[in-house]
C-alpha cells in the first residue's frame, strides 16, 4: 500500500512539473509575439491564466459545473471549439496611430478548412478572394473584417468602418513589427493578469476571481486634478447608488453642448464650481405627472385633454459644491431650470420631474424636494467613491430583461486616490450572488 502510494504521488508530482513547464514554455513562446511599432495602446488576454483558474474552481466545485453543462447536445449546432486557429498562452489586441477606434491583432491558424467554416457558420461573415492566397471576411455592417491566408488571419473590430485593407495586409505580413516585450508596453507582456492594458495614459488590469471580478487602473492625472480632501460624503447603507468625485476639471474640453432647446458651456458652468459632487439614489418614490393627449370634439376640431398620472421614478439626489447663486442664474438663463418653480425644465430633462434647491455652498438637484440634508461626512484619502447595489437595485427597477442579466451580480465598488501626486489609482471590484463560483463564468453562463 505504502509503495502504492508512493507511485501515485510521483506520478502527481511528475504531471505538475510538466505541466509547469508546459505553461512556463507558452508563456515564453507568447512573450516572442510580434506587435506593430505603432502600436498606441494594447490589451493582454492572458488565455492560460484564465484556464487555469477555472480549472481550479472546476475541480474544487464539480458538482456546480458538471450538473448542467455537460447534458448532451442533440442539435446540429456547429462546433464552437473547432475554429481553426492555434490557442496561443496570451492573445494581444492594440490600437494604431491614427486609428484609436480599431481594435487589431493577429492569429496563426492550425487549419484553414475549420477556420473558414468558423467564419462561416459561427460568426455569418461574406467571404471574398482578395489576391491569390489571400481571402477576406466581412460582417455585414463592415465592422469586422479578417484578411487571412493559410497560415495566418489578420483581424479589426470597430464601432465605425473604415479603409484598413492597407493595414490588415501588414499585419498579416508582419510589416514594421516588434517583439512584445521589446515594445513600450513590457508591463502589459510580463503582466500576469487574466486581462491586462495600457495606453499613454492608462495602466491597468481585470482578474476573474472566485466570487468577484477585480480591476484596477491607474491614470495620469490630466483633465481631472484631484482635490487633497481627507474627508468625504458618508456613503448610505440603504442607498441603492452613492457617488462622490472630489476634484477640479482645469483642461476640460471647450467644446459647447448644444441641444435644441439648449446649451452649455463648460467653462462657464465651471466657474461656479468649488470641486465636490455627491450623488445619491435611494429607492422609488411617486409622482404626480400631467399627461397631454388629444382627440377631436363634435366639430372636428383637435382638443387637448390633460390628465394626472402617478408613476414610480428613482429617488435620486445631486449635491454640487458650488457659487449656488452664479449657477442658477446660469443655468437660468440657459433655459435649463426655472427659478419660479424651481425645476428642471422639462424640454431639458423630460423623463421627470427634477426639483433644485440651494444653500450658500451647495446646489441640489433631485426628484424629492427637501434635499439638503446631508449624511455626515467620513474620513478618506479616496477623492472618488461610487457604489451600486445591485440586489437593491433590481428590486426598485422594472427594466425587463435587463433585470435577469444583473441577478447575476451583487455589489459594485470603485474608489479612486491620487499616487505621486500626477496619477490616480482607482480600484474595483464587482461582487457576484455566488462567492464560490468563477466571477468569469457565472458572467458568461448569466448572458
């Protein structure tokens, strides 16, 4: 039995060796990937890392994973798995100067044949020859396009299309590229992280951990300058939403935001500002709204008829620090709010009703009058806070469908400090209903 025993924890050592060493040789393998020279931003998905983890949860919960998952599939589905490509340790995906908006990368394919039916039956892309060798996939609204040879696929994902054929053939050909963890973005290579990023201004990164996605990310601090406030707003424990932000905005944008029926700018809102806004929903509370509908009297004539309607509407309240005189008057004379009623306007924000209120610090803005009773304030050294509480949240709410997507989660919290006095950290971390599960697949099993 002893001897047994000993065979068997060999054999276990011998298997976490190798595998150790096959992963420490993928990772290495991945860290020689080439990206372009003008790369502006890059993210790192950190393909071993994530299987490892789920591997892990897997076995320590199999009876979570196993009971549904595995039911046998009696539909003529295509295969998702056999996709064609070679499933490398990390997968890069970067931004080009001059293309921000684009997302690009770079895939080797283990077979062409299963690559091609991928793009085919999977993701419902036209294909066209391009060149000899080469062939070209495109959705039909023309935001995903995938030049590809035999050895090879060459891929951009944006929001608005664009010309890249030039690019996608470079990329395919490897042309003005460099080893990853030769470029500017060694953190991102070496990261180890399930998924990593950095731009010039952002480095950061996301982890699927049991229960809980945890993120953080640091930021030059440029258009946003944090305040050296060492006390803040006392976050609600019913509220199903609380924010602070305790902080000036010096290289904001100049550009005025124009609607129909008004503008702003923000320099001028600005101003009047004095560096804090807090933000508070509660619950759900009534209002009484006019309804205007018509119809046609005995003369044919269009008649407007006016009735009292109650309907369920956040409970929300917007304190800003501010010259509360010079604001109102401003956003008086914008036309946003109406300082004989003192309300919103209702061509400016129509869903409803949103009274303003003020005293000689603060304007407060909010579906509830009396809002100027303020929790108490607590010591911090985050100058941002924002918390959501999504069991509260979809009790309060009817959104529908959306309503069965967020079951899946229990809490959001991000808290932002200021580092070195030129950046901020912020930090997060998104709770899931069940601790024991992998946050990543309790994500994608709630789609």
């Amino acid at each position: 039995m002893k001897r047994f025993l000993k065979i068997t924890a060999a054999i276990i050592i011998l298997l976490l060796i190798f595998f150790a060493g096959v992963f420490k040789y993928r990772r290495y393998v991945a860290e020689q990937t080439l990206i372009p020279k003008n790369a502006t931003s890059l993210i790192k998905i950190n393909i071993d890392e994530l299987y490892k983890t789920l591997a892990s949860n897997m076995l320590g919960n199999p009876s979570y994973y196993f009971k549904s998952d595995f039911k046998k599939d009696t539909s003529n589905k295509p295969d998702k798995f056999n996709n064609g490509l070679e499933i490398p340790a990390s997968l890069f995906f970067y931004t080009l100067q001059g293309k921000s908006g684009i997302y690009f990368s770079r895939f080797e394919l283990k077979n062409v044949n299963d690559f091609e039916n991928a793009l085919r039956d999977l993701m419902h892309l036209e294909i066209t020859k391009k060149t000899e060798g080469i062939n070209v996939a495109k959705s039909k609204l023309g935001n995903v396009v995938i030049y590809y040879n035999r050895k090879s696929a060459a891929i951009s994902l944006s929001v608005k299309v664009e010309n890249i054929d030039r690019i996608l053939m470079d990329i395919l050909s490897q042309k003005n590229f460099v080893k990853v963890t030769e470029s500017k973005y060694k953190y991102t290579a070496k990261s180890l992280q399930h998924i990593a990023f950095e731009t010039a201004l952002h480095q950061g990164y996301v982890n699927f951990d049991n229960g809980v996605v945890n993120f953080s990310d640091v930021v030059i601090a440029n258009q946003i300058i944090p305040t050296n406030t060492q006390s803040n707003h006392q976050h609600n424990k019913d509220a199903i939403a609380s924010l602070w932000l305790n902080a000036d905005f010096k290289n904001v944008s100049h550009r005025v935001f124009k609607t129909k029926n008004f503008s702003i700018e923000p320099d001028s809102v600005l101003k009047y500002y004095k560096g804090s806004v807090d933000f508070d929903w509660l619950s759900t509370i009534q209002q009484t709204d006019s309804i205007v509908t018509y119809d046609y009297n005995d003369d044919f004539e269009k008649v407007a008829k006016v009735s009292l309607q109650k309907r369920d509407v956040p409970q929300f309240s917007i304190a800003i620090h501010a010259d509360a005189n010079g604001l109102k008057n401003y956003l008086a004379k914008q036309k946003i709010i109406n300082l004989d009623s003192n309300q919103v306007n209702k061509s400016a924000f129509p869903l409803y009703q949103v009274f303003v209120e003020s005293d000689q610090q603060n304007v407060y803005f909010g579906t509830k009058k009396q809002m100027t009773s303020k929790n108490g304030s607590v010591p911090s050294p985050d100058f941002f806070y924002f918390f959501v509480n999504f069991e509260k949240l979809n009790k309060q709410s009817n959104m529908g469908q959306f309503n069965n997507y967020l079951k899946t989660y229990k809490t959001l919290q991000v808290t932002g400090k200021l580092i070195g006095g030129k950046q901020m950290q912020f930090d997060g971390n998104l709770v899931l209903m069940n601790k024991n599960i992998n946050s990543l697949y309790q994500i994608l099993k709630g789609i």
